[in-house]
C-alpha cells in the first residue's frame, strides 16, 4: 500500500468557497481564508496533539497519586 505524496489539498484545487450569511455586528473582512495546509494543521493537527498533552498529564496525574501510596 503506497501513500500519495501530492503535497495539494483539496482544498486548494479551485473549489467555490461557500459563503456564509454574516450577522450585523460582522464586517467582510473579519472573515480568515485558510490555505488546505493551514486548515489540516488547524482542524487535525492541533487538535490531535491537544488531546495528547491533555491525556498525558491525565496519566502523569495517576501515576504520582499511584506513586504517593508506594
């Protein structure tokens, strides 16, 4: 099994941005475009090591109460 090594992102094939309706305290250019890549990072990545720290220091946790007792 090979995995692609195409660095394009769908994302950044040409694809019509959706357009979002705005409320009335917004303004067009508070809205952020973000490149295929930046959005892997945002949406996957960063979230994927924030939950890993977050379950780490949970382990961390039980291991120094499992180490009070001993």
């Amino acid at each position: 099994m090979e995995l692609s090594v195409s660095k394009q992102y769908t994302k950044d094939m040409g694809k019509r941005q959706p357009k979002r309706k705005k409320n009335y305290d917004e303004t067009p250019d508070e809205e952020m475009r973000l490149t295929g890549s930046d959005t892997f990072k945002v949406n996957t990545f960063l979230v994927f090591i924030d939950r890993l720290v977050s379950e780490l220091e949970i382990r961390q946790e039980a291991y120094n109460r499992f180490n009070e007792k001993f």
